[in-house]
C-alpha cells in the first residue's frame, strides 16, 4: 500500500503544479483551492508511504514523479519544448524512479512498526 500512496502523491503533485499554472499567480480562485488541497494531500499521502519505504527513497521517487510528470504535463498542455534533449532527460528521470523502486528494499517491517522505529528497551535499569 505504500507504493500505491507514494504513487498517488507523485501524481497529486502534478496536479498541483498544473493547477498552478492555471491559477495566474494566484489571481484566480478555483485553480488556487487545487494548488493547495493538492498539496497537503500530497504530503499527507508520502507521510504515509514513508512509514515502511525508506525517506531517501520515497522523496526522490516522489519529485521524480512530479518532474517528469510536470515535464510530460507543460509538453501537452503548454506547448513546451519537445527536443530530443528534453526528452532524453525525462527519460533518465523515469529510470532513475524504476531503479529506485527495483533497489527498495523488498521486505516489510511487521504491522504497526516503521522502517525508523526506535528499538524497545531489552532490559530493566540497574539498581544501585
């Protein structure tokens, strides 16, 4: 399930970058409710992810996401620059996501416990 949230805030993150666009610095309401929804879902939902995904991981997939998919977005929607180098580089950031999630760590913590978790106290204080 973290995969999926770490996903669904990449793509929040689009959508708020594109709402952005559309908002004209913030002049016009409707575009400027999204940006900002988006945006807390967005970093409500990687909050959840980064319970069991590692944080280095987790962020760097996560603005991945949000740049190649910025990146696609301005390309359709914008009428930005399609060259060959541009595209290349989307390219390289779409790989980096896919080796990052096939170098992940596979196994995950048991229920109710986090890759970062403070470990319990094994033995009583001594009494002196």
């Amino acid at each position: 399930m973290a995969w999926f949230y770490l996903f669904l805030g990449g793509v929040l993150e689009i959508i708020w970058l594109i709402a952005m666009k559309y908002s004209n610095g913030f002049r016009n309401f409707w575009p400027s409710a999204i940006v900002v929804l988006a945006l807390i879902g967005s970093m409500f939902v990687v909050s959840l992810a980064i319970r069991t995904i590692p944080m280095g991981t987790a962020y760097a997939i996560w603005t991945g996401i949000g740049a190649a998919g910025g990146a696609i977005a301005g390309i359709v929607l914008f009428n930005e620059s399609k060259d060959w180098l541009r595209l290349l580089s989307i390219a390289l950031i779409m790989a980096g996501i896919v080796g990052l999630k096939l170098t992940a760590p596979s196994d995950q913590p048991p229920a109710g416990e986090t890759v970062n978790a403070t470990p319990a106290p094994t033995s009583a204080p001594v009494k002196g």
